[in-house]
C-alpha cells in the first residue's frame, strides 16, 4: 500500500507540474522548448487512473464486472 500510495503520489505531482510547464508562454530568446511538457502531463495523468484503481482494490472495493477473461 505505501508503494502504490508514493507511486501515486508521484504521478500527480508530475501531471501537475508538467501541466504547469506546459502552460507557461514560449520564450523565443532563449530557444524552442526541448521537453514536450504537455504530453508528459498527459502520460502522468493517464498513469495515475490505474494506481487508484490498485488502491481501491487494495482498500476491498471491487472493481470491474467480476468476471475473468
């Protein structure tokens, strides 16, 4: 629990701050932007439904339809 609680915890705050970088106006003085901010954020964002749906496993709630594959 603690590891998918940082893992978590880590993928927000990388969505947040990658968002935060990618909103941020161009400045042309000191070149094009070399980190594709906005699709990182989106990989963060992206990463972080899966860690709540571990954690809500984790917790008992059950998730899915209950049947397997």
């Amino acid at each position: 629990m603690t590891l998918t609680l940082t893992v978590l915890a880590g993928l927000a705050g990388l969505a947040v701050f990658a968002g935060w970088r990618g909103a941020r106006p161009p400045n042309p003085h000191k070149g094009p932007r070399l980190m594709p901010w906005r699709f990182i954020m989106l990989l963060a964002a992206a990463g972080t439904l899966p860690m709540i749906v571990h954690v809500l496993n984790l917790l008992g709630v059950t998730t899915g339809n209950g049947r397997g594959p």
